[in-house]
C-alpha cells in the first residue's frame, strides 16, 4: 500500500487528487491532509480516507477541526509548524498543492524525507527552482510536475535527449479577459476576473490567469524544470486549452500533448508515473471539435510575460521578488485596492528597485534567505501599492 500525503487537500488540485486516490481506497495508505478555512471538507475528506493526521494553516481553526474530527482517531493540528511537521512524516508520494511561497518550506521537508513531489505549486520553483531539485537529489527524493503545462512537456519529453530540443511552447487559454478590448481592461473587477472560460480552479489563481501571471510563473518554471535557454520557451495562446503544451525538436517536429482542460490528466499522471493507468477524464472526439485556434500574445497585454523573462535573465532570487510581488499585487486587487492593469506596475516596479540590491538578489539560494527576499519584497510592494 502506497504511503500519500495532500498538503493543500481542499483547493481545487487537493480535491481532483482526493478524487482519484478515492477510487482505489485499497492502494493508498493517506498520512496527511493539509488545508486552510474549509475545515468541513478537510475534516470529511480525513474521515472518508482515514488519513492519520489533518491539519490547518490557520491556528484559530484548530478548535473547530478538532470538533469536526470528534471520535475518529483522526489527529489535528494547525499552523506553520504543524504543516511543516506534517511534511516530515514518512510518504512515499506527497501532493504539493499549497498556494504561493507558502508551500516551498513543506515542499522541501517531504523531499528531504526522500518523497516523490508532485509539484503543483509553481512557486517553488520560481523562487527556488535550484534548491529544490538540488534537495531532491540529496535525498533520493524526485520531482514531478504537475502544472498541465509542465506535466505535458515532461511527457513530451519521455526517452528524449534535451539537446535535441529546439522549443518549448506552453499554450495559455488567455484567461476571462482574452477578448476583451484593451482600454476596457483597467475597469476589469476581480469577479469578473475570477471567472474562467475553460478551468475550474481557486479565485487566486484563475484571476492569475487573466493577468497572465500564471503563464509567467510558468515560463520560469518551465526554465528551472528542463534547464533550457529561456529564448526556446514560448507562450501561445490557445483559447480551447486542448493543447497544454508543445515540445519542438531540431528536425522540426513539433510533439503535442492533447487533452481536455482536466487536471486530472496531470495528477493522474503523476500519481501513477512511471506506469499509465485509466482516469475518469473525457476522451476527447476531435471531428466534433473540428477547429484548434492559436495566436500569439499581444505584449501590450500581457507585461507580465516581458517582467518573467527580466527575472530569468537577472537570475538568483529574483524569482522569490517576483512571486512575493505578485502575491502582494493581488492580494491588493481582490481587494480592490488597486486595478487590474496596476498589479504588472507593482511587480515591476519591486524589481526595479530589488535590481540595486545585488547583495540580496545574488544571495546563495537557501531556504532562509529565498524567505528574507520574499519579505522584503512584500515590504517593498506593500509600499508601492500605499503609494497608489
């Protein structure tokens, strides 16, 4: 029986994974589900897979998670450490799902207990891409992306040599606002912003993907990942999102990974790799769809493309500044602090400022210090959006 654990279990990628590890009950042994304020869905799915220990992000909640656990044998806890200690319990296989930075720290912890991770936090790779593969290879441990993007082009990949690839394009539905007129784009709401065509997913990521900051989190990702040039990486957009990703080889074919806009392709994947098994997705019939359309980014749209490859060509942690900023940038927006268009102004204008201080983007990339920039720069966005 496999040893799993969920760290994120009542976002939208905890609960598809939840799905799936559901159907077989037999082979899977859950030590672990972690989760923020849905405490009646984390406390009901730790009894529906009998996991060994539930946990809250929020320490007020405990006593409302330790009620919803009455009785089961069930163990709980909450807050920062008891998250972190969650992740040093023996797993064989550990769902990263944790929202922003915040899931970099458990991320780290789960692989140095020689874990499989199957990464769905981009951040922890944009912050501190190096680290952890670095601790992965320490600890026998392994990584796994589970973006549907980066899970396509894993794939793609598969008995491949690297040196052979001459692009990578990841394909973007373009989120809410894909056709909306330009001017229009400043009075954009973040309800509205937090609707999304084609993906059912978390408010903070879905407006992510209207601004396209979940695609530029991507492009870095993609580089720390597969260690290619970050001139090969390309964006499309690709409004049907039936295509996640292309991997283009130096005899000029292009390898597609094609699906429907389900995350349970990706986890599934994941979960089973290095085997295939069946999932409960939608066999797609392509003579119904008929048409796949693609276009390039317009770059007046989207300059959150433009400041992800400032980072990648700066290095170091600038990807921690970047992320911090962005988390910060729109924290402001759902708040309606700031507009929409303001969020790329913010980020930007962090790291410009962060581009005087050498000593703490060039810093060796440690856990500590990867969390001294992210502060610093959430200090520094919190200044500029005071300023707005």
């Amino acid at each position: 029986m496999r040893r799993v654990s969920i760290f994120g279990a009542t976002g939208s990628i905890g609960q598809n994974t939840i799905d799936l590890i559901a159907r077989d009950p037999g082979g899977y042994d859950v030590v672990a589900l972690t989760g923020g304020r849905n405490i009646a869905q984390l406390a009901a799915d730790a009894r529906r897979l009998k996991a060994k220990i539930a946990v809250t992000a929020h320490e007020a909640l405990l006593p409302e998670l330790r009620s919803a656990l009455a009785g089961s044998g069930i163990e709980s806890a909450a807050g920062a450490a008891a998250l972190q200690e969650a992740a040093t319990r023996p797993a064989d296989w550990v769902m990263s799902a944790i929202v922003g930075a915040a899931g970099l720290a458990p991320g780290l912890a789960a692989l140095e207990q020689g874990a499989t991770l199957a990464l769905a936090n981009k951040e922890s790779m944009v912050c501190a891409g190096a680290l952890v593969k670095a601790t992965a290879k320490a600890h026998g441990g392994a990584v796994l992306p589970v973006d549907s993007e980066h899970s396509a082009v894993f794939q793609g990949l598969i008995g491949e040599d690297i040196a052979a690839v001459e692009r990578i394009i990841i394909t973007a539905s373009g989120g809410a606002f894909r056709d909306w007129p330009l001017e229009d784009l400043a009075r954009a709401t973040p309800e509205q912003a937090a609707t999304h065509p084609n993906w059912d997913m978390g408010q903070r990521i879905t407006i992510d993907s209207a601004s396209m900051f979940n695609k530029a989190l991507e492009v870095i990702e993609t580089r720390e990942f597969f260690g290619i040039a970050p001139e090969k990486i390309e964006v499309l957009i690709h409004p049907e999102s039936m295509i996640h990703a292309l991997v283009g080889f130096n005899d000029g074919a292009l390898m597609a990974h094609v699906g429907a806009p389900d995350m349970r392709h990706a986890i599934g994947f994941a979960l089973h790799y290095p085997d295939r098994k069946p999932l409960p997705v939608e066999r797609l019939d392509l003579a119904q769809i008929a048409t796949l359309s693609f276009r390039a980014p317009d770059e007046a749209r989207t300059p959150a493309l433009r400041l992800a490859r400032e980072v990648m060509e700066t290095g170091g942690l600038a990807g921690a500044a970047f992320n911090a900023a962005k988390e910060r940038a729109l924290d402001a927006f759902i708040e309606k602090r700031i507009g929409f268009l303001d969020m790329a102004r913010v980020v930007e204008t962090v790291l410009e400022r962060f581009s005087g201080r050498r000593g703490h983007i060039d810093a060796q990339m440690t856990l500590d210090n990867v969390a001294h920039v992210d502060h610093l720069a959430r200090q520094e966005a919190d200044m500029v959006i005071g300023q707005n």
